[in-house]
C-alpha cells in the first residue's frame, strides 16, 4: 500500500471535467483561497490557467503521489488560518525525504500569476523553433509512455534562444510558483520503479507530447491563450 497509486485508472465513471469542477465552484459563488489536490498529476499550467479564477493558491503535485498521501499529521496547521505555504511544502519534502518509500513532489502556486505568464509563454512561442525540440532532452515527470507531463521550466528552456525573454520567464516562474520541493527520484507505477528528477520547476507541461491521451491540447485554454497571435 505504499506503492504509488498511479493517477488511479482513468475511468469515465471516476473522472470529473476541470471545466465542469470551476463551472460548479463559480455557480455555487465560492473563491478559495487554496484548493490542494491529494492526487496525481494535477500541478501543471493547463490547469492552473483553468482554475485561476476560482482561487489564489494551488497546492498539488506534478507527478504521482504514493498512496500515504499529503502528511497531513505534519502539515495540517500550516493549511489552516492563515496558511503557510513554504511551511506545507516543507514539511511534505520533510516527510517523504525520511519515509520508507522516499518519492513525493509538491508545488504551491499562486495562481494569480498565470495570466502574465501566458503572456510571456505567447511570445516565447512566437519565436520558438519546435522542429528543433529534442523531446528525450526535457525532463519527464511521469512513467507514461509516451510521456505525458515534462517539467515546464526544463521544456521552455529547450525551446526558447531568447535571453531577455528566458529571463522574463524564469522571474515571472518565481512569482507563479514561490514553493516546490521534489525528493532527488520519484516512482512510476507504470515503470515499476523510481526515476531521476535533475530538472524540476513545481509545474509540467504536456504541449510536447505525442501521447494519446493529449490528442485536442490545441482545444485547451492555456493552448490557446499561448499559441493565439
């Protein structure tokens, strides 16, 4: 029970429509100040730019968790009150760095963030070269074959040659996503084993994938807030 639980089979019966969830958040009247998901895969820039109307922060990881879930003995008081976010992400690094199955990524992103950043992503785009993307070059934060979710910071450094625009990115990263931490490997159910992480930003993207499952990325909001010019 401590492996990870791999995103959990993907299912209609079990899936809920990011859209749908805002949809149902926005209808009720409701503006959080953090939504944190205790799942797999959540912490990337097409849901971040989804749900940024609907809450300030964003606790979630970008790859999977394994089935103890968030240390919630450990971190619980910072979520509370007024939260502590460094401290939450913290104490989860702090906890599985120690733990018997070593493997754990959180990110807490301020959400607000992600309008400037698409943004810059838009002219980071215009004047990418994608046919030169060596894709088994960006770091993978996942076991999928093909790989689904790449760190976004590793994937835009392999795509942009401008340097004033790399430098308006990495800042603006900074203020997107104040606190990630990742343990040195992560575990991949569909690989059976641990990977290493050398690149990790809190965020993944999945434009590069050749993956099934992102067949219509072009149809998603942040796709097209990025790419529309």
């Amino acid at each position: 029970d401590d492996e990870t639980d791999g995103s959990r089979t993907i299912t209609d019966k079990y899936v809920t429509d990011i859209n749908d969830f805002v949809e149902g958040v926005r209808n009720a009247d409701i503006n959080f100040e953090y939504i944190a998901f205790d799942d797999c895969y959540m912490a990337n820039v097409e849901v971040v730019y989804d749900i940024q109307d609907i809450t300030h922060f964003f606790i979630a990881s970008t790859s999977e968790i394994v089935s103890r879930g968030l240390p919630y003995k450990d971190i619980f008081k910072y979520m509370v009150g007024n939260p502590d976010y460094e401290a939450v992400i913290n104490g989860f690094y702090d906890f599985y760095s120690d733990y018997h199955s070593p493997y754990g990524a959180l990110a807490a992103i301020d959400c607000y963030q992600i309008n400037e950043m698409a943004n810059i992503m838009k002219q980071i785009n215009q004047n990418a070269d994608l046919e030169q993307l060596d894709i088994n070059e960006v770091q993978k934060l996942d076991g999928y074959k093909p790989t689904i979710f790449y760190d976004f910071a590793n994937y835009v450094n392999n795509i942009c040659q401008d340097q004033s625009l790399l430098q308006m990115f990495n800042n603006q990263l900074k203020l997107l996503v104040p606190y990630a931490k990742t343990t040195p490997l992560l575990y991949s159910m569909q690989l059976g084993k641990a990977f290493q992480v050398n690149n990790f930003s809190g965020l993944t993207i999945s434009e590069p994938s050749l993956n099934v499952l992102t067949t219509g990325y072009n149809q998603t909001t942040w796709y097209k807030a990025t790419h529309n010019y």
